[in-house]
C-alpha cells in the first residue's frame, strides 16, 4: 500500500551518538559530532514492506562470508588479549563451531568446515566474488567502484578493543575496510537497541557455553527478530538453514543423547558451511598454585573447581590455603549465590553431580544418575484434561483450558479444545549414594531431601525462584533407599532431565526451624553441617575459614587433613602466592596470567593452569537490511 504524506521541516541538529574508537593506547573520547542540516520541504512517498527482506548487499554474498573467515587469525586475536600463555594453551582456546571442542555435543573436526587463517584463499575468495583490489589501492571495490567496507559493531571494553584493532588489520590485510564503532554496552544490550534491533553489519559479543547446548533460540528459522513478530528470537543473523533449523529444534526436542549428538552434528556443518557468524575463541580461566600441590585439576565444564578438593595435596604439608579476594557473606547458597559461597559450599556440601568436560556423571554422593538409557527415568505418555496443570509450548506453568497449545505426545503443537489431550510426563527416580553421613554421625535420610524440597519452594525460606517448584507434579520420598522419585508436570521435557533435583539439608537439625529464620540461622549461613570430605571449624569474619577432614566422609580421608580459605586482599593476592603463604589462588581471585606468574613458574616456584572458560567470543554477520 502507497501512503504519501508531506515532511515539512526547518532544520534538525544531528549529533552522532556512537564514536569510533581509536585503535590502541589509551581510550580517549572523540568530540560528538554536531552538524546542522536544512532539509527542504518535498513531499516522500513511502512504501510499505517488510524490514530485513532485502538480502545485504555485501554480507549476502556466501564467498565473502567465507573470506572473512579465511582472513582472521584468531591465534593472533588471542595473542593480543592474552600475550603471556603458551601456545598450546592458546590452540585450546579457538572455536570452530558454536559448541567447545571439548563438549560432548562437538560434531568433531572432521565433521565440519574448519577455517584456518589462510589470507591467500580469502582474497582468492573476494575476487570470486566481484571485490577486486585495484593497482595501488589498500582496499578493494566491486565493479561499480563501491569500496568495501563494513561496520564493525561491539562493546567499548577494554578487552574487545584491544582484539578488535588487531581484526581491523587482519580485514585491511585483504583489502577489507572495517568502520568499528565501540558503543556502550548498555546501547548495545538494550532491550530496544543494539543487537535487539539487529543494528549492526557486524557484530561482536559473547555468549556463554552451558553443559547443554540449548540453540533453539539462535539458530532456528523461525527465531529471526522481525518488527512483525515483535522482535522475537535471537537469530539475529537472519540466517535461515531448513536442515539446521530443523535438527536444533531435534536437538532441543529429544531426550536422547544419540539423536541430540547427531542432530547437532548436523547444525554445526550446516553453521560451518554457511558461516552466519565467525566463533573465535573461549575466554581464559587462570589458576596458579603451589608448584608441588597435586590432584588440582580444573576442567572445563565443571563449574567448581574444587570438585576433588580431598585429592589435593602437597609433599610433607597438612594444610592447603586457598586465597579468596572476596569473602562469602553466607553459606546459605539458596540465598546467597555468590560463586565464593558456592566454592566454600562445596567443600562441605559437594554437588550431587560433575559435569567434567561437559559430561554429566554422578559425583561420589550419589547414585547412577537416572536416564532414559538405564531405566532410571521413564517418559510416559498421560491423558490430561481441562484444569490440569501442564507446561505449554512456551515452557510456562498454566491450567489446561481451550484456547492453550501444548505438546502432545507425539511432539505435535495442538491447541486444547476439550476432552483430553495425551501428553508426555517424566518420571526419575533419584538415589543417594550408600553411607553418606553427616559429620556428627548422623546418617543422610530420605528426610533430609524432604527438607531440601521444602525450603526451596518455600518463599518464606528467601528463595527468589520456584521455576522447578512449579513444573513438579509430585515428589515421593523413598523409604526403601536415600533418595525420591520426581514426578514432573506434564508437558515438561527438559534435555537435563537426569540432573538432581533437590538440595540435602540436616532434618534431625534444621526440621523444626521455620523457613523465615534459615537465612539468620548460624546454623544454616555461618556453621552448616557437613557431608562432605572436609567440616568448618571456624569462621573468623574478615580472616579466615578453617576445614578439618570429615571422619565420616564416604570417600575416606581427604589427602590433606586440614583446609583453609584465607581473605586476601587483591593488591596482595599474588604476592602472597609467590611467597608461599597461600598455595591456591584461583580464577575468582586472579585477573589473569601475569608476567610474574610467568616467571615464577620458569624459576619452578609456581604452575599456572589456562582453562577454556565457558564464555566465548564471536563475530556475526547480518544477512538482511532493513
């Protein structure tokens, strides 16, 4: 539809709201750039069409996506925002797909489009594509003289400058001119700009990486923001792959870890072949520990380090000093969620699971985690009717009622108009591992996982969020084992199933305490009691935690019979280190690899340990204009 409509304006004040950002040294503001227009008075005639239809004009253009790949050394972007780590460490770090190569869901290099740095095949690329480098020019132009040159969007951290002014090169290097614009984050995060609005030609972030691989949200066809869908989804790419859009909804619709294999090796060679985004390189994890400690052993995935913290020890030393720059204000993790609480926590109260390159796996508290696979969950299928509650096809908690889509049985989207509805309800039966005791003898009960279900959806308790207290139908208490059998709300069919449910707190303690006071309970935020290798002792404010070794710890005895968390300062953190007063600094406490890390670990007073961390860095390309 034509609509006409006359613009009659005297004059507008135009101030640039975004500055380029000078590449290297220190950061210095460019002056806004202010510019007085007259625009006449004409009449415009507008014409209706969708936004983001119309194919980029450049980044459209396969060859060229695949050419800028080609283009980039991500071992040299590396280099320039982690100058100090070895080159192997530097080669774990660079991503090929959107999922770490450690991950169980990595399609494997074979199985996908690796883009070496090779600036030859790059420019050859170009060329294919109609972008050729005149005589004497730096940057190459098409055949009507247009250069090209594109927008380089991302935030104006320190970090992304300092890498993206090495890319800028890398680009010029190829005849490629990059515009890069450092925006504030709070522009380019926004919920009504930036890469909400898919404002950008290219542009860089992070995601982070969990131990599922989700994608739905950014990789499926139907998740591209449009003005027409209220901007809905992350694909911000615009980038519309039928056979991968198809497998990562499979992926993220199927409980089998097989067909989720296979349906993301799928995904990942179709992303590899398209190159809707350019993956780069995990963020680094530093930990630097005492030259002779044994058993440390971080590993991407796992959350908390300190997962094996009973095998760690040093020759002739009964005491292991982790160095903390920050102390925990509470051990009440349902409240406090601060990862140093969590780090403490775990020393006392380990994980009911590990998830070590990824992998999910029972931790020594617990039993076989219940699959699918071994029987310990089953995936039935229910008839519901009116007033049910059931989770819908949005992952929301509602009553059945017509008018409501779910899922049914099949894995069909139905809309409910009466009667009843078969849909598939998860069932998984947890078990606590044999012998687990608390540190005063006491052993773990079914009862005190019945506590555990009870203050987490108890919003007295200061819990903030009931997301998995509302999609629980019921939870059986075992009598005939440590453990319950959770019964999710139909309609749930969550991929992480298998995980542990519910917190383990001391019933024959804590049972009679009203939730309201578990927050200001010693009991429950300064001297929690332990199952787990090592007890507190001690909690000086401002000083220390002291941990001795459990006696009743199901693993035995730790290998070091005593633990302590020392608050440091951060100015002083690495000296103490060097100098041997703390024998553990981790990657809460270290802002990275240092040059007297480095040469401490030379002269053999040190070892530094550069993890893969689970945030990643990215460029992505938009596909579409306005």
């Amino acid at each position: 539809m034509l609509r006409k409509r006359l613009l009659a304006l005297l004059g507008l004040l135009v101030i640039a709201s975004m500055t380029l950002v000078a590449c290297g040294g220190t950061d210095v503001p460019a002056a806004p750039s202010v510019e007085t227009v007259e625009v006449i008075v004409t009449e415009v005639v507008e014409v209706e069409r969708e936004a983001f239809t119309t194919p980029h004009p450049i980044l459209s253009d396969l060859k060229v996506r695949q050419a800028l790949a080609y283009c980039t050394n991500k071992s040299d972007l590396l280099k320039s925002v982690y100058p100090l780590i070895s080159d192997e460490a530097r080669a774990g770090l660079v991503m090929d797909t959107f999922i770490p190569k450690s991950h169980w869901a990595y399609a494997g290099d074979e199985n996908v489009t690796i883009y070496s740095y090779d600036p030859d095949k790059g420019r050859a690329l170009l060329d294919e594509a109609g972008w050729t480098l005149a005589e004497g020019a730096d940057f190459r132009t098409n055949a009507d003289g247009d250069e090209l040159s594109l927008k380089f969007t991302t935030t104006s951290a320190t970090f992304r400058q300092t890498w993206a002014a090495i890319w800028e090169q890398q680009m010029a290097e190829c005849g490629v001119r990059i515009v890069r614009l450092h925006a504030p984050a709070s522009w380019w995060f926004g919920d009504t700009t930036g890469l909400a609005r898919r404002d950008y030609e290219l542009g860089a972030f992070a995601w982070v990486g969990q131990a599922d691989p989700g994608g739905q949200t950014l990789y499926a066809c139907d998740q591209i923001p449009l003005p027409t869908n209220g901007w809905e989804g992350q694909n911000g790419m615009g980038w519309c792959n039928e056979a991968a859009s198809t497998n990562i909804k499979l992926a993220n619709n199927t409980l089998v870890q097989d067909e989720r294999i296979a349906a993301y090796t799928v995904v990942q060679q179709e992303f590899t072949k398209d190159v809707p985004s350019i993956p780069l390189f995990n963020r680094t994890e530093t930990f630097a520990t005492a030259a002779d400690l044994t058993g440390f052993a971080p590993t991407p995935g796992q959350e908390y380090y300190n997962y094996n913290v009973q095998e760690w020890a040093r020759p002739g030393q009964d005491t292991i000093i982790l160095g903390f720059t920050q102390e925990p204000a509470s051990l009440f993790t349902l409240v406090e969620d601060a990862f140093v609480a969590n780090i403490a926590y775990q020393i006392i109260r380990p994980a009911q699971e590990w998830h070590l390159n990824y992998e999910f796996t029972n931790s020594p508290i617990t039993k076989e985690l219940p699959t699918l696979e071994n029987g310990g969950t089953t995936n039935n299928d229910v008839e519901v009717s009116e007033g049910t509650k059931v989770v819908d096809v949005n992952g929301d908690v509602v009553e059945l009622a017509p008018g409501v889509t779910v899922k049914n049985a099949a894995g069909e989207e139905v809309e409910f108009t009466g009667g009843t509805v078969t849909m598939k309800q998860l069932v998984s039966r947890f078990e606590i591992a044999d012998g687990v005791t608390w540190e005063d003898g006491t052993p773990v009960s079914s009862a005190d996982l019945e506590l555990g279900y009870k203050i987490a959806c108890d919003p007295e308790s200061g819990a903030t969020s009931f997301i998995t207290c509302d999609k629980t139908a019921n939870v059986e208490f075992l009598t005939d084992a440590v453990g319950y059998v959770q019964t999710w709300v139909p309609g749930v069919q969550d991929p992480l199933y298998f995980v542990p449910v519910w917190p383990i707190y001391p019933n024959h303690q804590l049972g009679d305490v009203p939730a309201a006071e578990w927050a200001t309970n010693p009991l429950v935020a300064e001297t929690p009691l332990s199952y787990g290798p090592y007890k507190l002792v001690e909690w000086v404010k401002g000083e220390k935690m002291v941990f001795v070794a459990n006696e009743h710890w199901v693993g035995g005895a730790p290998a070091t019979p005593n633990f302590v968390i020392q608050f440091v300062t951060p100015e002083s953190a690495e000296s103490l280190l060097l100098g041997g007063e703390v024998d553990i600094l981790a990657s809460e406490s270290l802002a990275g690899l240092t040059q007297a890390l480095v040469d401490a670990e030379a002269a053999g007073t040190i070892k530094t340990y550069t993890e893969a961390g689970g945030t990643w860095e990215h460029i992505d390309i938009q596909m579409f204009i306005r």
